[in-house]
C-alpha cells in the first residue's frame, strides 16, 4: 500500500503531465549532494531522511521521518532524530516514530561533559546548507535546528527534546514530490522480457528482478484453482541481496547464488545503497515506465516496487541492543550475527487467516559491541499476500540470539527448504501444506528447531487455520 495514500493520485497525474511535455516547477537538483562531511543514506519525500556527519572519525546519525494520517493516508507531522556511533539518543524532535527511537535510561552520564557541542553545532550548518530538493526542505532545516538545540546541553541532559514547528514542517505538495520522482526516473532503466519477466537499473549497479510462475493446479487466494506466485529481489552491485520477496515454495532459477552471499561492506555503503534502492522504486512506481508494453500495466507490480522501498528504508540507522538494557546475557553475548522473523496475517476467504513472514538480519560491530546494524530483509509470502502489504497486520517477532552465523531458512536441500516442498493447499489435505504451514516452518528455522520442507506439519492433515505463534513450534 502507497504511504502517502491518496496524495498519490496527485502525485501520479504530476508526474503523467512531466512526460508527456508537461513542465514542471523548477527546483533544486534531485540528488542529495553531500556538503562536507554530510553522508545522506536517504532524502526522499515520501520515504524520510537519513544520513551520517563525520569529523575526526566521530560519527553522528541523524534522521527524519512524517507519520500518517490513519483515516486518509496524508503525510503528517515530523519526527526527528540523532544519535551517535554507539547509537545513543542525542535529541530527538517530535513523537518517536518507531520503537527503536526511544532512549535507553542511562545512557549517558555527567561525566561525559559537552562532547558534541561543536560537532553538533557542524551538523547544524552541514545540514543548513546541503543541497537538497525543495520537497524536502522542511526535513532540512527542521534536523539543522534540532542539532543546534542539542549544541547547548551537557551530555546528561540528553537525549534533548525539541517540539516541531507545525507550520515551518509542512509536507510538500503533490507537484513538488512529482518533480523529485520525475528526476528520479529518468536516471532509471527498465526492461521487460516476452515471458513478463522484468530487470530494473536502479543505479549505482543495483538492479531489480522480477519473475512470475503460474501454477495452474493449485488454488489461489480467491479459491479458484490456478495462481500466480511473484518473486522480487533488489540486488547492489557486488552481487548482495539487499532485499527479496518469494512468492512461492520455489526461488527463480539463477538467484540462490545472490542470496546465500553475505554483506563484505561496511555499514555507510551499505544504507547508501539501501536509500538509492527505495527512491529508484519509488520513482518506477509512480512514473508508470515500468508498465509499458503492457495493457493497464499490473498494479501488482507497482505495489511490490512500493513495498521494497518502504522495506529498504527501514533501519537505515545503527541500533543498540535492547538485550542490554533487559539484562537477557544470552542475547547480549555471542557472535556478530543476530537474525529475527516476523508472522503477518490478514483474513482469508478460504480459511480463517492468511500468513507470511519477514527475516531480518542485523550484524554487531563486533563480538563484543552493543551496536548492530541490519543487513537486509527477505519476505516469505508463502502463496498469496506478503507482509507488510495492505490488510497484513504483524503478529509477533522472535528475535534470536547472536551467533557466529545467520539462521536462516535455508533454500537448497529438500531436508532444508525454505519453505514446504510438499503441494500447496488451502486448508487441509494430507500430504499437502497450506501457508501457515510455510510459516511455522519459517518460524522454526530461525529458532533453531529441527524442520524439514516434507515433514513435520508439511506432510501433515491437520486444518490449520490460523497463523502460527512465534514462540516454539
């Protein structure tokens, strides 16, 4: 589902009137240059802002993001942050936007003085003067306000909090975000093969794939026999999958090489490349290029572009790990390599509930450190809707300890299929597997329990009906 929701209807005829010979206001250039030591991840006016400052190797994070407003979909008001290279909450500006941007108690003491007074008062001017879009003006000038705040207060004061400025902190209309998508897509390349199958060049060697498989013989979400299982993958230059959506039991042909890779790259190329892959989505998505050759395009595919580049813009920023602060020395200790999944649901026609699943990765800075960073996502959407999509509501998430590896579900041998092997149906059937059953196998993998893709509830007639807790299966 679009972000901004009906704001998009404005935004998609903007953008329709550009290249059709239709002109545009003028603004500043697209690209977020950086000024400085300004590292932007991210600068995107649906999407958010996020980025790093550096002087002397003393790093200092800083972020922006709107909420929404639940009954049309608007943007709304701002939130803001920065943090430093321990991920310890400087200021923040406005209502916390997610869970992980509430500060840990203690953080910071009295005897860490006015450490950051000029490298925040630095962030400030940095800020002031980067060269952004004009639609992204307000995130600008409210981050270089809020570091200046922060400039003045001893580190035991922190995290600082600051109000927003309502009416200096306006989302930008439609034809301004129009023209920044309209800069944006027209850096892009698509192509799109005979069989529907489409690769993307979404700039700086990332590319975008995308495949179909129709199932003739097994049912789809509506019931009727026949289905269509979609699959996505946003892949950087360097082969490593940044994140991925498998619509079925299967992976297309060439891409389990790309997926088993593991990130060789430091964190700040890393979230570059997560932030140029969701603005290159964003701007397909509405630009409609995409679509051509084909008759009324497929909204289908303009919503998985959507929801990548929501996905990709999530956790741009390092995270300290809130197994510190609950004390749990399981978690606190052990390897640089830490993986979670979450079970999402919505109502389904045939049986009670729908599932899917999301694995996420986060890598530590070390065996020792607090700090970690995420690595990427892959969606499991285990026949029909994926997570994070429309009606998909999240259940729970279990997040493992850290190991010296990823546990994830695996996807080459039949004793270790990422999801069942055994075929699909709806409800139950022996010797078939419906999607809760995906799930709980999922599930399963990434707590460390023995599964396999053609037993256990995959070979089983039990009707489940609903999707499967994240706790032991």
């Amino acid at each position: 589902m679009n972000r901004m929701g009906k704001m998009a209807v404005g935004i998609a005829l903007a953008m329709g009137m550009a290249f059709t010979g239709g002109t545009m206001a003028a603004g500043v250039e697209r690209a977020a240059k950086p000024d400085g030591n300004v590292k932007f991840f991210l600068a995107d006016p649906e999407l958010g802002v996020a980025g790093v400052y550096t002087v002397n190797g003393t790093e200092l994070y800083f972020e922006a993001r709107r909420t929404l407003d639940a009954a049309t979909g608007a943007p709304g008001a701002l939130s803001l942050r920065v943090i430093d290279g321990e991920a310890r909450t400087v200021a923040l500006g406005g209502e916390p936007y997610a869970k992980q941007w509430e500060p840990q108690h203690g953080e910071f003491t009295k005897s860490d003085g006015f450490a950051y007074s000029d490298l925040l008062s630095g962030l400030g001017g940095a800020l002031e003067a980067a060269n952004l879009h004009v639609a992204l003006s307000a995130e600008k000038s409210a981050l270089a306000d809020l570091a200046r705040q922060a400039a003045g207060a001893p580190a035991a004061r922190y995290p600082v909090r600051a109000g927003v400025d309502a009416r200096r902190s306006s989302a930008p209309d439609a034809a301004q975000v129009a023209d920044f998508y309209v800069r944006s897509a027209k850096e892009l390349g698509i192509a799109r093969e005979r069989d529907g199958t489409i690769q993307a060049n979404l700039g700086n060697g990332i590319t975008l794939l995308g495949s179909q498989k129709f199932i003739a013989d097994e049912p789809g979400a509506d019931g009727q026999m026949g289905r269509i299982d979609a699959y996505s993958m946003v892949k950087a230059a360097d082969g490593y999958v940044l994140a991925s959506e498998l619509g079925g039991d299967e992976v297309p042909k060439g891409w389990l090489e790309s997926m088993e890779a593991e990130n060789a790259r430091d964190h700040h190329a890393l979230a570059t490349d997560f932030g140029r892959a969701a603005t290159a989505l964003n701007a397909l998505a509405y630009s409609g290029t995409w679509a051509q050759g084909v008759a009324q395009g497929n909204p289908a595919e303009q919503a998985t572009m959507q929801r990548l580049a929501q996905t990709l813009a999530t956790h741009l920023l390092p995270v300290r790990d809130d197994a510190v602060a609950a004390g749990d020395v399981r978690r606190a200790a052990g390897g640089m390599y830490q993986t979670y999944i979450q079970v999402w649901r919505k109502p389904f026609v045939v049986i009670a509930e729908h599932s899917g699943t999301r694995v996420g990765k986060w890598r530590y800075n070390s065996a020792t450190s607090t700090v970690k960073t995420h690595q990427g996502w892959t969606s499991y959407c285990n026949h029909g809707t994926c997570a994070a999509t429309e009606n998909m509501t999240h259940k729970c998430t279990f997040t493992g300890p850290r190991l010296t590896y990823y546990r994830v579900p695996a996807r080459r041998t039949d004793a270790g299929g990422h999801t069942c092997s055994t075929p699909y149906w709806a409800i139950a059937r022996g010797g078939h597997h419906n999607c809760h059953d995906d799930s709980s196998t999922q599930v399963r993998a990434v707590r460390g329990q023995a599964y396999g893709s053609n037993s256990y509830r995959c070979n089983d007639s039990i009707y489940w009906m609903y999707a499967p807790t994240c706790t032991a299966q």
